[in-house]
C-alpha cells in the first residue's frame, strides 16, 4: 500500500495523479489535515478509483500514526509553516510512519538542503528534517527540487501585471526553475520503488532562466510593458510590507496575496541572485524517462489565469 500526505494541495494531488498511471486506486491511502478542501472532482475520481481518504494533520502525532496504518511505503510532503513549527510537523510524521510500521518514506526537500544552510530560511528546515529522517532507521529516497516555475509565471507574474513592475532582489543570474509537473512525476517515480534506497536526488529544470527573462517573457505574452526592478533585499522586504505580506511564517495572512511569508520569498530569491540555484541536474529525466518541461511549455496555460489590468485613456 502507497500513503501520499496532503492531497489537499497541488503537488500531492499530481503525485497521486501519476501514480495511478501505475497502481490501482485500491493500493492508495491519501491523507489531508482537511479533507474539505480536496477538490471535489478529485476526490470523486480518487474514491471511485479505490482509494481511501483519511484525515491526518501533522501537529497531530497520534492521528498521524493510525492515518498511516496499513502503509508500506508513503510520500511525506513539506508542511507550509517555515521555521521550528514546520521542523516539528516533520518530525512528527517521520515518528508516525515508524509507528504505524511505514518502513519506507519519500520526503519533498529542497535544492541544496543536503549540507546545512542559513541562507535560504526554507533549507534551514528541509536540511534538519533530512537528518531526522536519515537518523530514524526508515529506508527513504529525498528529491531536492528548485524553485517551482509556477510561482513565476503565476503569483509573482500577476502581481507584476497589476503594477506595471517586476520587483524580485534575484539580479540576472539564471537557475534551473524545475515545473511543478516533474517534481510530481519525480515524487511518483521514487514512492514506487524507481530509485535506489537511501539515495537523495536533485530536482532542476533543464534550461536556466534569469527572473527578468521570466518577465519579460510574460510582458509579451501579455501585451503589456513591465519594469524589471532587482533592489536590495531591504527594499524588497519593505515592498512585501506594503502588500501587507508578512515577514514570518507565523505572521497574520488574512490580506496576504500570497500564502509564503517574506522571509520566504526574499531569501529565495537572494539564492538565485548568489548563484545557488544554477546548477543541472539530469536526475528528472533518468527517473521519469522524459526531458523536463520548459517554461514554454507552460506559458500559455498561465497566461490564461492572468487578469490584465485595463489601460487608463488618461
């Protein structure tokens, strides 16, 4: 039996969705701190193929562990809440597949998160859940992923549309921003059994782009003129004030257009600009048996979710 957690969110649900290409839907436990908020056609489809849907929130160590009763094998996606709360929530998880006897896990890390690192705020908390998980006797494969491409040319492209400005601290340095479909197809490929035990692998796009590219590739889609603005990182961090998006992950999101915290943001962004973000990997391609996707090949899905502000007649 495969266990996905959070299936609430996009990345499982793709997970799930690639593994029933192989599996049938009877070999399926999902799990979700919120099963309400499954999209309901998903878990229609899901249900009728056979699986079973379980709640399971990970500040909850107890519901975890019966949640995952009956799993052999489970795909442990990152919780949200960058800092201690989220390392916590991993290490309860970790706890509950050893107590419900889940003897293999595939965790969703990030770039770089294999040596300790205090630049990036999230590889802070994939380095130290890497080592719990390593240290926990469980057999487990980690895929390092890159920064979505779909943070791009989604939230960060609309923002930008409705302000005529691209404000990021990146520069012009380019990184392999990996499309969220691979990762997905990567994350199915290691929970079935397609990596070697005990073995961490990188996640990258396969061509490196700069931020201003991305914009001004979204500029011409869209019809529009953006500014290209690389500032400082205190800049950037008073710019997020403004959009009232706060600097922690335990901060008030209620008028947040984005559900990361600043912190989040301009530390990633500062990764790509220092260069550590420009590096190849090809294991996407060796464990899924195709090329990675390319911000062309899913342009134009995004740019049917923007909305264009009107041009003023003034």
């Amino acid at each position: 039996m495969y266990l996905i957690t959070g299936v609430d969110g996009k990345l499982s649900g793709m997970v799930v969705d690639n593994v029933l290409e192989r599996v049938s839907g009877d070999q399926l436990i999902l799990t979700s701190p919120f099963p309400d908020r499954i999209p309901a056609d998903k878990a229609k489809a899901w249900t009728a193929a056979g699986a079973v849907i379980r709640e399971a929130n990970y500040s909850d160590p107890a519901q975890l562990a019966e949640a995952f009763a009956g799993a052999d094998a489970g795909f442990m996606v990152s919780a949200m809440t960058v800092g201690e709360v989220r390392q916590q929530q991993h290490r309860n998880v970790v706890d509950a597949f050893k107590a419900a006897g889940v003897g293999r896990i595939v965790y969703s890390s990030g770039y770089g998160a294999g040596e300790a690192n205090d630049e990036q705020v999230v590889i802070i908390d994939h380095h130290a859940t890497e080592v719990y998980i390593r240290e926990s006797g469980l057999q487990w494969n980690v895929f390092r992923d890159n920064l979505y491409l779909e943070n791009y040319i989604y939230a960060f492209a609309q923002i930008a549309l409705e302000e005529g400005r691209w404000r990021t601290c990146a520069g012009d340095t380019p990184a392999y921003l990996v499309a969220k479909a691979d990762c997905a197809a990567t994350a199915a490929a290691l929970l079935l059994g397609d990596g070697e035990p005990n073995t961490a692998y990188d996640v990258t796009g396969r061509e490196a782009v700069t931020v201003g590219a991305l914009c001004a590739l979204v500029a011409e889609k869209a019809g529009v003129e953006l500014t290209y603005d690389s500032m400082p990182e205190p800049d950037l961090y008073a710019y997020y004030d403004s959009l009232y998006i706060p600097r922690k992950a335990t901060g008030d999101f209620s008028r947040s257009p984005y559900p990361w915290c600043s912190e989040d943001i301009v530390t990633n962004e500062a990764a790509i600009r220092d260069g550590l973000l420009d590096n190849y990997s090809d294991d996407v391609e060796r464990l899924i048996g195709r090329p990675q996707l390319t911000v062309g090949d899913i342009i134009d899905q995004a740019a049917a979710t923007w909305v264009i502000p009107a041009k003023s007649d003034a």
